[in-house]
C-alpha cells in the first residue's frame, strides 16, 4: 500500500524550503576551510551546528567522530548520524561533506565577506553554497520533508575532509564500517546538467598528478656570455610541455584510452560562455565537447617554479619544475596512465636536458556501468522533483573517494547527484547555488526514500 504521493511531498517542500534555505545560510557563516593554513576550529564548529541540524529532524543518534590518516595524523570531524527503519528494507547511506575552500583573493568577490550568504535573483552565493553545504541541508531537508513517513534505515555520513583529499577516509570507513555499511549510497557533490535539467553523474574521470624538473646545468650563468648553444631550462621545459598534445591539441601521450563517447550535446557558445575563454581562442581537441571532457584524457599545466619576472636578471636559468594534472577516461588504470606520461616525458627530454618525474597522487575514474534499477529509479525521482526528463552526464573532475566507497562497500549501488551548474563556480570567486536546483535536489532526495521504503509508487 502507497502511503505518499510526490504531490503531497512538493506541497511539503513548498512548506519547508525556507527553512532548508536558512540552514545554509547559517552553515556557509560557518568558514569551515580545511586547509591546515586555516584555523581548524572553524572545522568543528561545522560539524557541531551539522549535528545539530540532524538532531532537529529526529535522528535516532548523531556523532561527531575522526579516524586517523595514513601518517597517523588525527582527520577533520566528520558527523555521522542514524535513524531506525524497517528491517526489510534497503539501508541507505547519505554523503556530503561541510568543509569548504579557501575563499581566495575577497577582491576578487562580489560581496564583501565570502562567508556572508547573499540572494542575488535566484541564486545564493558564499563559500561553500554550492560545493557542498547544499548537499548537507537538501539531504538535512529530505529527512524534514518526510518526517515520521521515513520509513527505511538512514545514515548521514557527513565528512569534514573532502577539500584537501580526504587523507582519512578510508581509515573512517573500515574504523566505522558496522555504522555505515549500506545497500545504496547516495552521494550530493556533483552536478547538473544545467538549471532546470537535473542530472545522474555515471562516469568520472580518474587523476594523475606529477612533478617534472627539467635541468639543463648546474648553477646560473650570464645570457649574454653563454646564450646560443646554451638554451635555458624553461625554454627546454616549454618544449617538453608541447609534446604533450598534438596539433588538434588532443593528448599525444601513448598507452592512454579512451572511454566511448557522449551523446549529450553541448553547445559551443554555451560552453565558452560557461568556461570563461576569450573570444578568439579555438578549442582544443576533436569530438564533441562532453566526449572532450568526459571520456578522453586532459593534461593542464597546474604550477611552475621559475624566477619570476620581477625577479628577473640576465642568466640562464638552469632548472625549471612544473606540476601537471592529468585526467584520465573511465577505464584507464592510473598507474599505467602514470608509468605512460612518465615514460613520454623522460623519453621527449629536449636536447638530452636531465628530466626528473615524480608521481605524487592518483586518483581513480569511475565508470556506473549498465544502467540498473536503482539508476532508473534515481533518475525518475529527479524527472518528478524538476518537472524536466533527467539525463546521465559525465564529470571531467575527480571525486577520489568514490573508489574507496566502492571498494568498502562493493555490494552497495552508489548513486551520484549534486546540486551545482555551469554557473557555480565551486572553488571560485562568486560562488553560488542556484536555489531552484537546492530545491530539486531536497525533493529528489525525499521521493527516492520513499520510493526505496515501498511507500511511493515509481514509474520505471
């Protein structure tokens, strides 16, 4: 028997969603930056009001707890919260995560304080709006909205680490596994296909992150004196850089793959506008834009350490080192993708100059597979949350602890979702959430636990 209909539920939104705004309001005054740089009280002044937020929706129990990372360094707080449901049915894990970047440059802000929400039109802005104190309070929110109708077992798993990598995540997850072990995950850090279409996030690629130094001698030396048969080392760095890609400006380095293409189509002028480039600039590679940023590898330049040109003086440089991002396609395995742009770039070393490659972190791609009858459901629940049919999407970031997830729990179907858009800007200057799309993805949350305790009726 069907206790709740999705109508009932959007007059309840209707209801509440002032309250889910007020929560993130008071969650984004909270500058919980995770960033040893940055006062870690903040942290857990975060994950104090987060547990309080629990509480207020009837949460049998709520803890803050931490685990230990790899070097043995205690972890940021995390809340871990849980609320009884029949045993019969899927136990359901919900994930996000309420630390924050830096804010960057406040010049660089429309407002004053980063950490002061204000609404702007439809959209409020302040660290952290959307990447991903939304997630919190539309999760926080969907809990509100059916209130004593949940009827399957839920754990909040609300991490306080995810901005700086999560270094004890998976110590978290084998110390805490009896409290969150699940058959379905639900994960709010992704994104939209944009406002109004909501979106289930199937593939992430996977990252290779490396150091390179190119040296080229053994102290600095006069331009004028040896310049000529002498290059400098960032001129040889430069050179190295551009074997990177090739004249399409897709990446040339042998042994990546490629995972099959999108058929979502994306705009050009849509995504220029999105990106920010300048007019004249022509896009780098071949295939659509989503195949682009989804299912083929991207190599950035990330930092180098170079004199600076305030620093200047006439020598020839003879060390320079960069730091490169890789992102590798669903599929690729990232140690091999790490040995291949190694080997290309000790192989490429410009006029036999000394390369030193050093690989500092990988992170693994993911790839949901078949579409499954949870994925379906997901995607129904959002089609009645938004009004509008929802589509699957690629992510050309990372999000590392989706393996760990996946490999603490391999029997639990992980769905991913989130709450932000093109027009975000998470880790930005103005960042933002669009509260139609905080909305959404509250009552998305809601219908999916009422579908998963039998007490909806989906249409598959």
């Amino acid at each position: 028997m069907f206790v709740i209909t999705v109508a009932e539920l959007k007059e309840r939104i209707d209801e509440a969603f002032a309250q889910v705004r007020t929560d993130l309001e008071n969650l984004v005054r909270i500058p919980s930056v995770s960033s040893a740089a940055f006062d870690q009280a903040h942290v857990r002044a975060s994950a104090e009001y987060t547990a309080e937020l629990l509480r207020g929706v009837g949460m049998d129990s709520v803890e803050i707890l931490t685990a230990p990372d790899a070097n043995g360094a205690e972890g940021r707080p995390a809340v871990v919260a849980h609320k009884a449901g029949k045993a019969d049915k899927p136990r359901v894990l919900l994930y996000a995560h309420h630390d924050v970047q830096p804010p960057g440059d406040v010049a660089d802000w429309t407002q004053d304080d980063p950490f002061e929400p204000e609404v702007r039109g439809e959209r409020m802005y302040g660290r952290g709006t959307g990447d991903d104190k939304a997630g919190i309070v539309a999760h926080v929110g969907a809990l509100r909205l059916l209130g004593d109708d949940l009827g399957v077992p839920v754990t909040c798993f609300f991490e306080g680490e995810e901005e700086i990598g999560s270094p004890s995540f998976h110590n978290f997850l084998t110390t805490y596994r009896d409290k969150l072990d699940a058959d379905v995950i639900i994960v709010l850090d992704s994104a939209n296909w944009k406002v109004g279409t909501p979106a289930l996030t199937t593939s992430l690629r996977g990252l290779v992150d490396v150091t390179v130094t190119v040296k080229t001698g053994d102290f600095a030396v006069h331009s004028g004196m040896f310049g000529g048969p002498y290059l400098d080392a960032v001129t040889c760095m430069s050179r190295l850089i551009s074997t990177l890609h090739d004249d399409n400006g897709d990446v040339a380095v042998p042994g990546l793959h490629m995972a099959p293409e999108s058929d979502l189509d994306y705009p050009e002028e849509t995504w220029r506008t999105d990106a920010g480039v300048v007019p004249g600039y022509e896009l780098a590679g071949t295939g659509s834009i989503p195949t682009r940023l989804w299912s083929k590898p991207a190599i950035s330049v990330i930092g180098m350490d170079v004199t600076s040109v305030d620093m200047k003086s006439n020598t020839i440089i003879p060390s320079c080192t960069a730091a490169l991002s890789m992102r590798i396609a669903p599929g690729q395995d990232p140690q091999a993708a790490a040995d291949a742009l190694k080997a290309h770039l000790e192989s490429n070393a410009p006029f036999g100059a000394d390369v030193d490659v050093t690989i500092n972190e990988l992170g693994q791609p993911f790839d949901a597979g078949d579409d499954t009858e949870m994925m379906r459901l997901a995607r129904w629940a959002m089609t009645q949350a938004w009004d509008n049919e929802a589509v699957n999407i690629g992510m050309g970031g990372s999000i590392p602890f989706i393996s760990v997830l996946s490999e603490v729990f391999p029997n639990a179907d992980i769905l991913i979702t989130g709450i932000e858009d093109p027009d975000t800007r998470a880790h930005g200057a103005d960042e933002s959430v669009h509260l139609g799309e905080l909305r959404g993805a509250t009552l998305t949350g809601a219908i999916v636990l009422a579908a998963l305790a039998g007490d909806i009726e989906p249409e598959l």
